[in-house]
C-alpha cells in the first residue's frame, strides 16, 4: 500500500475549482455558512462524491456524508473530513483542505481497485466557522451530541433568518437522523499558525487540542473630567483594566509552552477624549492542553481581578465582575491514530513533529464519540482566516498521502 500515491495536481485543482465559488478580489474566499454560495459549492463538492461512487446522504442539520463500501459494510465507517464554509474574509484552504483531501484519498483508491475491510464516510460539516450562525462547529457538534438539534436549526443570523430556514433554501434540509455509529475520524487541515513553518516541518502530528475557558471581565470605576480631577483621586477604569491586560499576557507566559492568554474585545465607556473612562468590560481567552494548569491559570486571573477591586493594585477603588463565558476541556487524541498518521510521516520520508491545535476544529467534537487524529501541513506565514491564507501544492500532497495512509491502515485496507 506504502506505493499508492495521491494525485497532487488534481488535489489541488479540486481546490482551485472549488475556490472560484465565492471568490473575493484579493484571492481569498466570502461563502458563509447556508448562503446561495454554500448552496453551490456543496452541490459542486457532493457531485465530485458521487462521482467517485460515493453514496451520498444529508442529515438534518445539512451534514454532508459520502460513503464508499467496504469488505465488511457491517463495521463502523472510517470517516475523514471537514468544512466548505468560510469566513467573511477567508482563505482557500481552511476547511476546505480536509474535505478535498479526503475526496482525493477516495479517488486514488478507486484508481488503483484498493478496497477497505472497513467502508470509509466522507463529512462535510455545518457551519464549522460560525461567522454567520452560532455556536460554531455546529453541525458537528449535533452529530456528537454536544448540544441539541433544535439549538442548531433555530439559531438565526442577524437578519433574522434561521438555520432550519437557510438549509430548505438551499435544498439541503436533509432527513438523515442526525449522528451514527463511527469507527474512527481522521481530519486533515493547514495549521493555521506558524510553527510548521518555523520548525521547517512538513506534516504536523497532532497529539491534541488545547482547552478553551473565556470570560467577561467588567472593570467600574468613575467618569471624571480628564483635566480638572488629580491623578491620585481618580477612579479610572481603563488604567486599572490595563493592569490585567498585562497578567493575562503573564499568566501564558508562566505557563509556557501550552498556555496562552488573549484580551481580544475592549469596550471603553464613555470613550470620550476627556472624559476618564468609567468602565471597561473587555474579553479573556486562556488556553492550555492540561486541565489543572488551566485551573491554575483562572485561579491566576481571579486573583488579579480581586486584588484590582482590593485597591492593592492602583490605590483606587474600583469594583470588578469575572463572568465565565464558554468552556471547552483539553482533547487529547486517539494515540492509536495518532501512530498511524506519525508512522505514515515518517514511512513517506516527510520531516514532521508533534502538535498541538489551539483552534476549534470539528475533530475535537467528534473525538467525544469516536477515536479521532488531525493532520497539519504548514501554511504561509502562519496566516489563515484571512484572504492571503495560502500553503504549498506539495505540502497538501504530502499530507493527503499521510491522510490514506492512516486511513488504510485504520480500515485495513
């Protein structure tokens, strides 16, 4: 099987192909989840599948799965995939990678007559990116049970159009049941950061997923006249807040190398220039692979918050509300595919090393119901969700090579 080899040129057409639809002017790609452009790329992606002799079914959320038998139709499907929808400003390749990828192994195998003991399932995912429909992940976070069916199909966009609405619009309201039986799940992505590239390694063994906790944080203080009111008698929220920018940005850096510490949203009130400010509320993302290090990290912000409200911090009085937001525990993954993707690395002769992903990905929902492994290869600069994304034809080569490698030896090919 180590001869068989994926067809570069044509991966990387599909992807070319499937790019043109949505395509904005600075080379990256606009196709919202359940829009009329999501409509059309899954009738292109879904007509490549059965043309590869795929049995195609949608379930009822719009999960896409394309299925090709095995020996033994009675065992659980070996499934790969990803997502086809994009951010408003977003690449080719994110998401998009995963699901071409898998389509290539499907080809290449029906090129060279190879038939599993186990069939394999190819999944494309709704609404992985959320830019439009919330929570993220969602079609596969229904398949695994994360949350409900009805969340999914009545969440609606902000013009009010709902999720259950937008999938008969495009004629993919399916009615598949949503969620079976998997035997194993394999997804192959560009990293979507830089150090593959910095590391000057071409497969990316991902052992895992970092876990997520987020958090509001509400800073009050007092608004005051920027020039009649003395420095030490004030109570501006913005200069206590600034404190904990700080000990977010320290708390990851104690806990290097896995954590990491991000203020991503910054509201001022009354943002006025002379006016100081009496109320910041702003965001905090932490994130590591280990559990308790997490705990420790929150048990870091939480301290810091109380000793701002304390006055310890800046002399003022200032109150201080943490509302913990969204949680998402570390994922580690399967270490049984884990080894068949860094077996199928090394045999191809592909430099590659150990990873961890600190992004949402549907394989970090699907490992709560099946065995599961990510794939990375690098992308340029380490930059994605954004129009220049971009990543090297024979770097997806090599990564769908490692893709059916895994697969085979999963599926017993």
């Amino acid at each position: 099987m180590n001869a068989i080899t994926i067809n570069g040129e044509r991966l990387s057409q599909a992807l070319m192909d499937l790019a043109r639809i949505g395509a904005t002017p600075r080379g990256g790609n606009a196709r919202l989840a359940l829009t009329a452009l999501d409509g059309q790329a899954r009738d292109l992606v879904t007509g490549w599948m059965r043309d590869a002799g795929l049995a195609v079914r949608i379930d009822r959320v719009g999960n896409i799965f394309g299925r090709r038998a095995g020996r033994n139709d009675a065992l659980a499907p070996v499934m790969t995939g990803s997502h086809i929808d994009t951010q408003p400003t977003g690449g080719k390749f994110d998401g998009c990678y995963g699901v071409m990828a898998g389509l290539e192994v499907m080809r290449t195998l029906n090129q060279h007559g190879v038939t599993t003991e186990a069939p394999l399932e190819l999944a494309i995912w709704t609404n992985e990116e959320g830019a439009r429909f919330v929570p993220v992940m969602m079609g596969s976070g229904v398949f695994a049970g994360v949350f409900p069916e009805a969340t999914a199909l009545t969440a609606t966009d902000n013009a009010g159009k709902s999720v259950a609405g937008e999938l008969a619009a495009i004629d993919y309201a399916g009615t598949a049941p949503v969620g079976h039986k998997v035997g194993a799940y394999f997804e192959a992505h560009i990293e979507q950061g830089p150090i593959l590239e910095a590391e000057d390694k071409v497969i990316g063994v991902v052992t895992g997923s970092l876990g997520l906790r987020w958090y509001d944080v509400t800073v009050t203080g007092m608004e005051a006249h920027a020039g009649p009111t003395p420095m030490p008698l004030r109570r501006d929220a913005l200069h206590g807040a600034s404190f904990l920018f700080q000990e977010v940005a320290k708390i990851a850096d104690d806990f290097a190398p896995d954590g990491r510490g991000t203020v991503g949203v910054v509201n001022v009130h009354p943002s006025s220039r002379n006016v100081i400010p009496g109320r910041v509320q702003f965001s905090v993302d932490l994130r590591h692979l280990d559990g308790g290090q997490l705990d420790r990290m929150e048990a870091r912000l939480r301290a810091a918050c109380a000793a701002l409200a304390s006055g310890s911090t800046t002399g003022a009085a200032l109150a201080v509300e943490v509302e913990a937001i969204q949680r998402f525990e570390p994922t580690p993954f399967a270490p049984e595919l884990v080894a068949h993707v860094r077996h199928a690395a090394a045999a191809r002769g592909y430099t590659h090393c150990d990873i961890v992903t600190g992004a949402g990905h549907d394989a970090v929902y699907l490992a709560r119901v099946a065995p599961a492994a990510m794939i990375f290869v690098p992308c340029k600069d380490g930059i994605s969700h954004n129009e220049i994304e971009d990543a090297r034809p024979e770097h997806l080569e090599a990564g769908a090579n490692v893709l059916l490698a895994a697969m085979l030896a999963q599926a017993r090919g």
